[in-house]
C-alpha cells in the first residue's frame, strides 16, 4: 500500500498526475459517504480525502459548508468517521486523507486524534487552518505517528514561505487555486496556473497539489499541463451525494470522477 507523496510518484513514473477527491464524511447520510467513496475507487481516484465536519469551516464554500452543518446535524461522531475510515480501508488500497479543523485535534489532542486515525486506515492529515508557524507540536506528532502531512499555501505565497511549507509537508502541498473558498467556478483563472508554476519553480523536493475551484476535466487538463503533480476535486462530488437518489450515488460519482482522471494524463 503505497503511501501519499508514493503515490504521487507512481503517477508521475505513469506518466500522469494524480487525482484526489473529496466527500464529506456523513453527508447526506454515512450510507450515502460510502456509496461515493465506492464511486471513487470505481472511478479511479488515486487518493481520497474524507473530510470531518466542523461547525466553522472557514476554508469551505457554500456546497462543503452546507454539507459538514448536514453532517453535524445528522450525528457525525469520531467513532463513526472511523468507521467509515475502515470502510474506505477495506475495499481499497489507496491513499486516505483527513481534512479538517485544528480545533478538532486540539480537542483530542494530536497524538490521541492521530493514532486513531493510523491505526483506522488514514495515511495523512491536512488541517485546513493550520499556519505553518504553528504547527511544530502536530508535525511532531503526525511523524512520530507516521501520518503524512499536507499543508495549504494561497496564489501569494511568497517563495520563502512555501519553503518553509513544503519542509513541513511530507504528503504535498495543497495549493488553494483561488482567492476565496472551495466551489466550483466557471473556469481555472490564468493566475492558478500561474501559482501553479511559481510553486513548481520554487519547491523542489514535494509533490504540489492544486484545489479549490477545479469541477471539469478540461480544468484538471489546464493544471496538469501547468505541472501540477495532483489535481483536488471535491465540491461537485459532495453535491453529487446529495442530488442523486441513494441508489445512484455510486454509479454517478464513478462516471465522473473517471473522466476528471482521463485528464490527468501529460501529453
């Protein structure tokens, strides 16, 4: 089983980049998560990002905030996003990912959070509001857990900053690809596949990753060729699970996430 930035290799020696994709641990419902977590493997995700609601998603458009409100409001616990966790875990080998809010952790503290998380199947973390000037005591505990770590850098960035974020990032570094929050948009902006280039001109030695913003293959096409090593969707698929009927989910999301990796080849 390979690992985040692993993964991220072997697409690259396959002559692609990769593609994640997001759902939104019990929304609707924890029936309609594992439906379109087995439309992402159907589909042929590469990596999947199991986010954990949180009631203050400042990072989240519209589409993902209405989803962690549904999900709190139907019950979503840490015992069940295990759960679903280990589901994920047992009907694929690739790479899981946790996102959400540094208040989650600092509730259950890193190490207890982290080691849970392991030992259910998740491989790294991304915390959407985490600085990287502050992260020292949960990269401590993430490495000392051997959980991978993916920190958030913006369009702005300055060079020395996304040094300083790619040393801290041992999965890769998620490029937001807007000014703004996640949802989809009528297209990628010329300044994404600018930031895009910048950040592959100054990090050398990590896997960057670009979301927020990406809906279409056409879009997934656009930040390949830009050099992006991962492309992140993950609006559309959360409303996928929520507009279709509980029967049509799976189906649905592999239909679509199976064109967004038909764009991920580098032509």
């Amino acid at each position: 089983m390979a690992g985040v930035a692993e993964k991220l290799e072997e697409c690259r020696a396959g002559g692609r980049s990769g593609l994640a994709t997001y759902v939104m641990a019990g929304h609707p419902n924890v029936s309609a998560t594992k439906a379109a977590v087995r439309g992402m493997v159907r589909g042929g995700a590469d990596i999947i990002e199991l986010g954990y609601p949180f009631s203050d998603p400042l990072a989240d458009g519209p589409v993902i905030h209405n989803s962690a409100t549904v999900a709190i409001k139907g019950g979503m616990t840490i015992k069940s996003y295990i759960e679903i966790v280990k589901f994920a875990r047992r009907i694929t080998d690739v790479p899981l990912i946790t996102m959400t809010y540094s208040n989650i952790f600092e509730r259950h503290t890193y190490d207890a959070l982290i080691s849970r998380l392991v030992n259910a199947g998740i491989d790294g973390i991304i915390i959407a509001d985490m600085p990287v000037d502050e992260s020292a005591s949960y990269v401590s505990s993430a490495r000392r857990l051997r959980a991978e770590t993916v920190f958030l850098a913006s369009p702005n960035t300055s060079r020395a900053r996304l040094g300083r974020i790619a040393a801290a990032s041992s999965g890769f570094v998620y490029l937001v690809g807007v000014y703004g929050t996640t949802g989809q948009r009528k297209k990628v902006a010329p300044y994404t596949l600018e930031a895009i280039r910048a950040a592959k001109r100054t990090i050398k030695d990590t896997a960057v990753g670009v979301g927020f913003g990406i809906s279409t293959p056409q879009d997934v096409a656009m930040c390949v060729r830009a050099g992006a090593d991962a492309v992140i969707v993950g609006s559309p698929i959360v409303r996928i699970a929520a507009e279709s009927p509980p029967g049509r989910i799976e189906a649905r999301v592999a239909s679509y996430v199976a064109g967004l990796r038909r764009a991920t080849q580098r032509r």
